[in-house]
C-alpha cells in the first residue's frame, strides 16, 4: 500500500521546486525592463534599421509569450492543483513559444529554439519530480529553470524594443 502524500513528504518538493521555478523565471521575465540582461550581446546589429521591423502579429505572440511565462511564474504553490497547474502554464507557454517562432519565420529563430528545447527539459524535469519526487528531481529541475530563464532572456534580449513589453 502506498503512503498517503504529505506536505511533509513529496508535496514538500514539489513545493520546493515550484518556490525555485518562479524565482527563477521572475528574475528572468520579471519586469520588461529596458536594460540588457547580463552576457547579452549589446551590439548595435540587434537594432540594426537592416532588420526588418517585426509585423503587429509578431509582437502579439511576443506579448503572449510574456503573458504566458508572467502566468507560470505566478502559480499559487498551495493546494493539490498547484503541479497540474504548472503543466498547464508549462503547456502554455510551449505554445506561445512555437506561435512566436512560426509567425517570426526565421526571426529569432536560434532563441526561439533554445528556449523551445530549455522548455521541453523543463517539462521533462517536472514530470521526473511528480513521478519520483526527490532532491535530484528538485534539482533538475532547478537546473532546466535556470535554462529557460537564460533562454528567456536571451530571446527577449534580441526582440529588445521592437516589440516593447506593453505591445
């Protein structure tokens, strides 16, 4: 017979990594501050008039994806729901991710990418962590955050102000 689930238990990790995921991906999607994030390349070919300005549609996938990573990083930790609800956003921002990359064409294309496949470790981590909760799950999940965080920044970093955060 399988022991019943406890706060004290595997909810406490899951806790634990959800607690660090949004952390995370607070510090990395926080505030669509205009400064580059740290290690970004600040040259001027990112704002290059040569790049071609990204369409409405473009810009509103952008805006998604904020809405849908600002929405993973604010998931209520509290209650049974709390994972499914992680997957969930996870699921969204997946998609947001691969609307971006489709309607951009080949703009962006090695972020996007990079942030898909930060995103399918993630899931990946997550899944490992409800199945077999332990303190090499959490980490490992605390790793893919930290992949998809620099990611995010990465991405956000080469869209800068072409599509500012409040389009």
């Amino acid at each position: 017979m399988k022991p019943r689930i406890s706060a004290g238990g595997p909810g406490r990790w899951r806790l634990a990594a959800a607690a660090c995921g949004a952390a995370l991906l607070a510090a990395a999607c926080g505030s669509g501050s205009s400064s580059p994030a740290v290690g970004a390349p600040s040259s001027p070919a990112a704002a290059s008039p040569s790049a071609s300005a990204p369409s409405a549609a473009v810009c509103a996938d952008v805006a998604a994806l904020r809405t849908a990573l600002d929405k993973l990083t604010h998931v209520q930790v509290q209650g049974q729901g709390a994972v499914e609800e992680i997957k969930t956003d996870l699921a969204n921002v997946k998609t947001a991710t691969t609307n971006l990359a489709n309607q951009a064409g080949g703009q962006w294309h090695a972020q996007t990418s990079s942030l898909k496949s930060a995103l399918t470790s993630l899931e990946t981590a997550v899944k490992q962590v409800t199945a077999n909760p332990s303190a090499t799950a959490v980490t490992s999940v605390v790793t893919a955050l930290g992949e998809v965080s620099t990611a995010t920044q990465q991405l956000f970093a080469a869209v800068g102000n072409r599509c500012p955060a409040g389009s």
